[in-house]
C-alpha cells in the first residue's frame, strides 16, 4: 500500500515538474532533490510492507505516508498562490515559504531512512552480493547503512575550512592527526561545519565507513557505541543490540584497526564524558579518524593533546548580512537588496 502511494506521489510530482515548468523555474531544483529522495525511499517499502505484523512498521509507513502527502501538497500549493498572485513581492515571498516547506520534509526524510535502519528494513537495490562487504574489495565497508546527516543547505564564510579539516582527514603522512577537534563557544557554527566536512565528496571516497553521533548533556554510553556500530556494520545491527559493554568496545577497537573509517563525536561537553567512552577509541595503530565537537577547547586538549584543534573564527560583518539575509530574507540564496545604512 505504502509503495503504490509513493509510486502515485512521486509520478504526480514529475508531471507537475513537466506540465509547470515555469512556475516552478525557481524551485525546480529543490523539487527534483525531493523526487530523488522519494524514489530512494521507495526502494524500501517492499519489504517494509510485507513486513505489516510489527506495529513499529505500521507507524513507520504511516510517516512515510505523511511525508509523501505532504511533499504533493506543498507543491500543488505553490502552484495555485503562483498562478493566482501576481507580483514580485508575492511571488518571493511564496517561494521562500515553500523552501520552508522542503527543509522540513528533508529534515523528515533524513529521519525516516534513519528508522529504517533501525527497523532492518532492506532496499530493493541492495542484492546478495553486496550485503557483505562493498563488492567484495578488501579494506572496505558497506556505506548504504550510513545515518544519513543532512547537508548544510546556507553556508557562509567556513569554506576554506573545510578544505583545510578535510585535506588533513584524509592525510596518511607520518606527520598526519588522528584526531581533529572543531572547539568555539555554542552558535558559532561548529556542528555545520562538521556536518560539510562528514557530507564532502573526498571523505566520502576516502573513507570505507562514516558514522556520526551526537552526545550533547543527555547520553548514555551503550546507546553511543551501538549506534556507531551499526553505522558500520548494519549487518550485525540484531546482534550489535544483544552485545554488552565490553563487547561493544571490543568490536569498536577492532573495526578502527581494520578499516579506514570516520567517526564523528559531536557537541562532548565535559572531560568526565570523554572518560567514559574512551576506551572505544584507543586501537593502536588504528586505520581510522575521529573527529569532535565542542564548546570547551580544554575538551579537546584533554581528549588528545597532539590531536589538531581548530577554532573557527567569528563571521565577519559582511559575512554575518549574508548569512542573515540568506536565513532571513530568501531561500537559495536570491535576497532582496536591502540598505545597510539604516
């Protein structure tokens, strides 16, 4: 039921996208991305609703529902307000409402493949061939089953940044960090900055395996080492629920040691935190990086003292109305122009 819902969604948006195309021009980029999503995640429902008895699935497909509705609706709304609200002024302010509207449906969508992972739920494109290692190819993880962890859509001012931490996340020298912290007082933009380096096109490559976990003031330890597991492991996901503590450090120690993975601790707090989930992360000779978030650079210097840690600077005045007015005023990035001497 669920596929032949998506099927009809997805096939109504494409129309839309044909029979509309100039009073979608302005968004049309954002719709095809939606589109994609939606053809991805009904790879899913096969099994997902073959599988009707678990009543977590039955919410699941419900949501998925939800969202495809509520992907239709937005854009037949934009349809109807552009064709019957003439103006510049009404045409922008609709566009940027709608683009509202698609960030939350991918905020949404990033976290339904999330419950799929968590419910076991297989894609048809994943065949008895690739459900081991990716291809067969040593030294490799499969990346299907990687958290998705959504694509800063305004970034301003880091970029420069982010080619430093990644080039140095991907270094093998002698002289290479196996640690990079990203440390500065909260809002200043360092999980953004994590979240561009974690979905840039090198370390994707690079890296057999991501995983990213958030620790923030409430964690508990367990639910932090499976979670990364089963980032890189999703396979064991049954039994990874079933492992107590040590074993879960045990497996953690030897994945690093044995592949070139890239785990991301974001937002640790205190050095008592560190302390706690340490042990995970002290494989000799480790062929993997970590790299950490917080609000306190003693944190950092704590965790790894010959680790890199980087402080991002305060966006400048211009780049601060930039990154308002995109926030603001206009999505995509086309603001209006508005006097700054006022």
């Amino acid at each position: 039921m669920a596929e032949a819902i998506m099927s009809i969604v997805v096939g109504r948006l494409t129309d839309l996208l044909s029979e509309d195309a100039q009073l979608l021009q302005g968004v049309k980029d954002e719709i095809e991305q939606v589109v994609t999503e939606l053809m991805r995640m009904r790879t899913f429902l096969p099994d997902a609703d073959s599988r009707l008895h678990d009543q977590n699935i039955r919410i699941l497909l419900a949501d998925v529902r939800d969202l495809a509705y509520d992907a239709e609706h937005a854009v037949e709304s934009l349809l109807v307000k552009t064709s019957s609200s003439p103006g510049k002024t009404m045409q922008w302010i609709n566009t940027w409402k709608f683009s509202r509207k698609i960030k939350d449906i991918q905020r949404k969508t990033c976290l339904l493949f999330n419950r799929f992972c968590d419910c076991n739920i297989k894609s048809t494109l994943e065949t008895p061939e690739s459900s081991g290692s990716t291809h067969g190819t040593p030294g490799m993880l499969k990346r299907f089953h990687t958290f998705n962890i959504v694509q800063p859509e305004i970034f301003v001012g880091f970029e420069g940044d982010v080619d430093r931490l990644v080039g140095h996340l991907v270094d093998e020298g002698d002289g290479c960090y196996p640690l990079i912290s990203i440390c500065g007082m909260g809002g200043l933009g360092k999980t953004t900055l994590a979240q561009k380096i974690y979905n840039h096109a090198t370390i994707k490559t690079h890296f057999a395996g991501l995983a990213w976990v958030s620790i923030s003031q409430k964690w508990q330890k367990k639910q932090v080492f499976q979670r990364i597991l089963i980032c890189l492991i999703h396979e064991k996901k049954e039994e990874i629920f079933t492992w107590d503590d040590e074993k879960l450090v045990e497996n953690l120690l030897h994945i690093q040691q044995k592949k070139k993975c890239l785990i991301v601790l974001d937002d640790i707090w205190s050095e008592d935190d560190w302390d706690s989930i340490k042990a995970a992360f002290t494989a000799e000779n480790s062929l993997s990086k970590l790299m950490l978030t917080s609000r306190n650079v003693h944190v950092a210097e704590y965790v790894n003292p010959k680790g890199l840690i980087h402080q991002p600077e305060c966006l400048s005045p211009d780049q601060s109305w930039e990154l308002l007015q995109l926030k603001a005023l206009s999505p995509r990035g086309r603001f209006l122009h508005i006097d700054r001497d006022f």
